[in-house]
C-alpha cells in the first residue's frame, strides 16, 4: 500500500494509538506560502551583499534567523525550499533571445516576482564573475 506524501497533521503518542493524539507543533514548516516566499527573499535581498562574502551555510542560518525573527516561525530547509522555487520560476520565465533571468522589472510584476527576479540577479552575476 502507498503511503501519502502529506505530512500528518498529528502525531501519535506511544500509550494508545487508536484513542489519543497529540497535534503536532506547527512552528516548523515544510512548505512555504507565496507570502512567506516574498518575505524571505526580501530578508535575501537586503542581505545579498554578503552572498559571496560568507559561507553559504552561514547566509542560510542569517536568513533562516531573519526570517524567525520577522515572523515568529521556524522553517526546516529554506535554502531548498527557495532553491525549488528559484527554479520553477526560472522555468515558467525563460529568457528571450537578448534577455537573461536577471532583466528589469516587467510592469505587471506582482512583488513577489519583483524580489524573484532581483535574487535570480544575484546569482547571475556570481555565474557570471566564476565563468570570468
């Protein structure tokens, strides 16, 4: 039998399985909303001049801080999380023939687009400087 991919919204206790659970704590998340997404690409853009500067472990546990501290929740994986996004956003934006993901703002950019394109900059431009 499958097993769901959802995560479980309780947690069994190790007394009586079938008769008493416990909620799980939901400080920790596995999935960001849009909302959460444009919060912590903002908290990386402010912060994108230390991309290169620092570890990319250490800019990750500064986001992950920021993003606590500006919200009052915790998250598992960020990196991975905005890495997925960094992706299918790339995917669902190609480049024109003169163009490249870091191109300026488009007039109907929503703000999470805005903040999108401005980290997909960042790292163009440390694509670029490695290839130089």
């Amino acid at each position: 039998m499958a097993r769901s991919m959802q995560p479980r919204d309780f947690e069994v206790t190790t007394e009586d399985t079938r008769s008493q659970r416990t909620p799980k704590p939901t400080s920790i998340r596995s999935r960001l909303t849009n909302e959460d997404a444009e919060t912590v690409l903002r908290i990386m853009n402010s912060s994108a001049e230390r991309w290169g500067a620092i570890t990319q472990k250490q800019f990750w546990a500064d986001v992950t801080a920021a993003y606590t501290k500006e919200t009052g929740r915790t998250h598992s994986n960020l990196k991975r999380n905005l890495g997925e996004r960094e992706k299918a956003w790339r995917q669902a934006h190609p480049p024109k023939e003169d163009d490249d993901h870091s191109g300026e703002v488009v007039p109907d950019d929503n703000e999470y687009d805005v903040q999108m394109r401005a980290w997909i900059a960042v790292l163009d431009e440390e694509v670029a400087q490695t290839a130089a």
